[in-house]
C-alpha cells in the first residue's frame, strides 16, 4: 500500500507557440518538470505533513513517478483570464482525511478562483464530518461556521492566474498538490 506521508503545494504559468510546450514551461515555472506526474482525486492524507517546495523538491529524482492532485487550464485566445486553483480543507482531527479540490475557470481573478476552489474543498470536508451550513450563504460565511464547529481547522488556496498571451501563444496555468512517500 501505497501511503503518502508528506506533501507539497506549488504553481506555475508557461507561455509557447505550442500547446504542449507551454505546459512544459508551467511545470519548469512550478519546478516539478522532472517527474512523471500521475494525476490522482481529491483526499488530503491522513498524517500527512505538509513540506516547503524547497524540502520537496529535494526529495524527486528525474523520471520518478510522482503523484499529484493538479489544476490546470490554457488559453490560446489574447487576454483571456484563465485560473488554475487548488483548494484544502484540514480536518482538527488528525486521525481524519483532508480534501482537496481543483477549479479550473475562465474570467474569474485569482482572488475568486481561489476562494471558489478552498469553498469547495471547506464544503466537501463538511458534508463527510457531518458540519451543518446553509448552502446559500457565501464562502466567508460558512468558512465562519465551518471553523466554529471545531471540526475543520484549516483551509487555503494555491492559484496560479494568467491573462493570455497578446500575440496568441499558448498561455498554461497550473495549481498541483504533490504527494511524496
């Protein structure tokens, strides 16, 4: 079984005439170019530690495969708005699973993709740990009853935002949660 036990949060933007290219360019700008990245879904593990990029990337060796939760999103079109955001949500419990999420939007500014994307993350954990909310208030407010209810201690972001490219290169914005052993 394979159980991560740390974890590390990064972002970046790349811009190509390429598609593909631009993505490469997100991963160097994100300093994770080096692995073989494997998308998973969303559970924060448990016991997890969350480490610095700079302890993390010490810790990959060229070709590893690594695993990773990713937001990713890429314009060709000039000046278009484009996000990528992860969003955590801990549990107080420690012997209990996080959860992240990824938004991916087009228009939104970093501020609301981020804050849409920990909501969702804040939301999912809620429903598992059995938190009541009112689904029609907005983020600040159930983000005061969610950390009031003494089962969820923390929530935050990561989000890369970028306007496209003015001479139409590929313009790619990337969020990634990476897990390591």
């Amino acid at each position: 079984m394979y159980l991560p036990t740390k974890i590390f949060f990064t972002k970046g933007v790349g811009r190509n005439k390429e598609y593909l290219s631009s993505f490469e360019l997100a991963l160097r700008s994100a300093r994770i170019e080096i692995c073989n990245l494997v998308t998973v879904s969303s559970i924060f593990p448990v016991g997890c530690k969350r480490i610095s990029i700079e302890e993390g990337v010490k810790l990959i060796t060229p070709g590893q495969i690594t695993h990773c939760v990713m937001a990713r999103n890429a314009t060709n079109e000039p000046n278009r708005l484009i996000a990528a955001s992860l969003g955590v949500a801990l549990p107080a419990d420690n012997s209990a699973y996080g959860y992240l999420s990824e938004h991916h939007p087009f228009g939104q500014t970093e501020k609301v993709s981020g804050e849409y994307a920990e909501d969702l993350a804040a939301t999912m954990l809620a429903t598992t740990l059995g938190v009541e909310f009112d689904p029609e208030k907005d983020w600040s407010e159930r983000e005061d009853q969610y950390k009031m209810s003494g089962k969820i201690v923390k929530s935050f972001n990561v989000t890369q935002s970028a306007e496209g490219d003015k001479n139409g290169l590929w313009t790619t914005v990337i969020a990634c949660a990476v897990l390591l052993p």
